[in-house]
C-alpha cells in the first residue's frame, strides 16, 4: 500500500495585519484542491486557530479525509498550531498548506515519489498573478526558486517524514517557520526537488492577492 500523506493546514480566517482578501474563498479553494489530488491515500488536518469562522467553513468538507482540530487563540506566527496538527496527523510523510494557497492536482503524489530515501525535501513554488475563480484557471504565473536560507523559504515549500526528531518545539514568533527548517536542516538528510505543484497565491506587501 502506497505511503500516507498528511497535510497540515493552520487556519485563522479572522482580520489581522497582511490578511489575504476573500479569506472564506480561499480557504475553500485550498481545500477543494486536496480534495482534488490525484494522490489517494492522504488526510487533511486543519486547526482552527480560535478561530470559529474556520470552524463553521469546515463544517461543509468534513470526511474521514479531512479532521478539523481547535485551539484557543495562540500567539501570532505561533509554530504551536503546527505542531498540533503534526500531534494528530497519522500519515508518514508531512507538508503543509496555507488557507490562501492550493495545490495542483498531482502535488501529493510528487511529494510521495519524491521524498522516499530523505528525512525531507525542499521544493520551489509558483506564483499566481491571475487566476480566474469562476472557471479555476491561473491566468498568468512564475516558478519561484526557493533556496535555504531565511526570507527565501517558507513550511509551505517542504514535506517531512512523520518522524520524533523532527518538531516544532520552540519554533514560535516571526520567523517562526524558518526557525523550523534550520531545526531540520542541522539534524536531518535533504534533497530539493523541482517539479512541485504548489500555487501561492498571497504574498504580504505585494501585488500578489488573487
């Protein structure tokens, strides 16, 4: 039987500061996209982040696919919602989706073939410009390269086997996801791959909200 994937999604759908537009939209999107994935054995743990507009959301996609989780209201960038989705995930391999994001339909099943012989992997992303909702189309995009370094990476560009030594202990505050990769770059073996299907589609101080 072919290995499990967990994903982590960490949802406040509330207003703070750098907020995507159309939030519900496009946390609906993201999870459409799991739901899409041509990759058959996975789950879906999303954590409500004190959040009560998440949970009424997820509500409508509920299976034994997707489970949702919630916390009372954690510190901002708070790597402990993260953490608590990786507690409940039963996969054994990890990646992460951020609520105004989506996967192309064949990410899961790259990510699977992918990470085999590695503790993780590390993987470029795509940009979208222009996406058309009505018809679920991306209009105009580019391929980011990712490198490992702070401020080029974020948990959105990695997957992690379901193994102890890899946690979220201590790795809270800004900075809070690269705090988390350095953890893996000192501790585990790596490879970068380029053929992910990651769509982001919100970037803070840009033009990039569709």
């Amino acid at each position: 039987m072919s290995v499990k994937v967990s994903v982590i999604m960490a949802s406040f759908l509330g207003d703070y500061m750098y907020a995507a537009k159309n939030r519900v939209d496009k946390f609906n999107r993201a999870v459409n996209s799991f739901k899409s994935q041509t990759y058959p054995n996975k789950e879906l743990i999303i954590v409500s982040d004190g959040c009560p507009i998440t949970i009424a959301e997820t509500t409508k996609h509920l299976s034994n696919e997707i489970k949702l989780f919630g916390l009372t209201k954690q510190e901002y960038f708070s790597g402990l919602v993260r953490d608590y989705g990786c507690k409940k995930a039963t996969g054994d391999i990890i990646c992460y989706l951020d609520t105004d994001d989506f996967f192309g339909n064949n990410h899961l099943q790259i990510i699977a073939s992918s990470i085999q012989n590695y503790d993780w992997i590390y993987f470029n992303d795509t940009i979208i410009y222009r996406f058309h909702p009505t018809e679920n189309r991306i209009l105009s995009s580019v391929v980011r390269e990712t490198k490992l370094e702070r401020g080029s990476i974020g948990t959105s560009a990695i997957a992690h086997k379901n193994i102890p030594q890899i946690s979220w202990s201590g790795c809270n505050g800004y900075g809070h996801d690269w705090d988390f990769i350095h953890k893996l770059m000192a501790n585990t073996n790596h490879r970068k791959i380029e053929n992910s299907e990651y769509k982001v589609c919100h970037i803070p101080n840009s033009s990039v909200d569709c």
